[in-house]
C-alpha cells in the first residue's frame, strides 16, 4: 500500500493545474503579440513614390526661384549625413538643365552649400555636391487642392526627415 501512496504523490506532482494552464497560456499570448507586433512601428517607413519624367519636370518648374523654411513644429531638426547641420532654409535657383535645378542649402552660422537639385528617373530627386550624390532623399508633395506643399529631406542613413514649407 505505501507502493501507491508513493506513487500517487509522484503523478500529483507532475501534473499542471488549471492557474498554470492560464499563466503559460497568457505568456504564450504576450510572446507571439511582441513577435508579430514588435518591430512594425520602428521599422515602418513610408515609400518614396518615385515621379515620372514630365511629372519631375513639372515640380522642378514648381520649385524654380522658390525659397523654402524648416518646419520647426516639433524643433529644430538635424541630419547625421550633413555632419548634424540644421539646414534652416533651402533656396531653389535657376535651371542648370532639363531635370536638375541650382540649389543652396542654408544653416544658421555655416557657409551655404551650393549644389544642384537632380532628377535621375531610377532613384528620383537628389542632391549633387560638388559632383557627388549626398546621401539624402528629396521628396516634394502638394496637396490635392493644391495649397499646402511640402519639401522632405529623408536622410538615407538616419531616416532622419526635415519638412520644409514654401515660404
């Protein structure tokens, strides 16, 4: 008899009540939620919709002889690609030709950067310096009635994004 005693009391032990059912149940649930769920929001990121040849030509129309002013709503925003500079304001000039623009790039206490806004119809608007691409995205968007326009620089690096509104 005390055979079954004895392994009566080793089956008990073995065996998961009805609360530790419920806790591996809600860990499961709180772990396949962090899986499926974790990273959506950091590695969400809106695509640059890349315009088309006459499309390009037309904002770069839009953007001749424009000036433009940092958003600063949420502070004042640096780029890691320009060496953490906070480019205040950016100043669109001339057509240099078809699918590029003069373009400065201006920063409180720094020398204007003189560059080129271009348009390569497989990458979009870009920013040339000194005959190099910078490793920065121009996103130019208006919206439907046509009187809100907005100019982002998304760094590639960073996915830093300064909002410029036309001034």
């Amino acid at each position: 008899m005390e055979e079954k005693n004895v392994e009566k009391k080793e089956v008990v032990k073995n065996k998961i009540g009805g609360a530790q059912i419920a806790i591996l149940s809600g860990f499961g649930l709180i772990l396949i939620f962090v899986f499926a769920f974790g990273c959506y929001g950091c590695s969400y990121q809106p695509s640059i919709t890349i315009p088309g040849q006459d499309e390009a030509v037309f904002t770069l129309e839009l953007l001749k002889d424009s000036n433009w002013a940092l958003d600063t709503a949420e502070g004042e925003t640096a780029l890691p690609e320009l060496k953490n500079a906070v480019i205040d304001n950016l100043a669109f000039g001339t057509f240099v030709d078809d699918t590029s623009l003069k373009l400065q790039l201006l920063a409180k206490g720094k020398t204007p950067i003189v560059s080129l806004l271009s348009y390569d119809e497989g990458t979009g608007f870009s920013i040339i310096f000194e005959g190099k691409e910078l490793p920065i995205k121009v996103v130019y968007s208006q919206s439907k009635d046509g009187t809100n326009e907005v100019i982002i620089l998304r760094g590639n690096e960073s996915n830093t994004q300064c909002y410029y509104l036309r001034q």
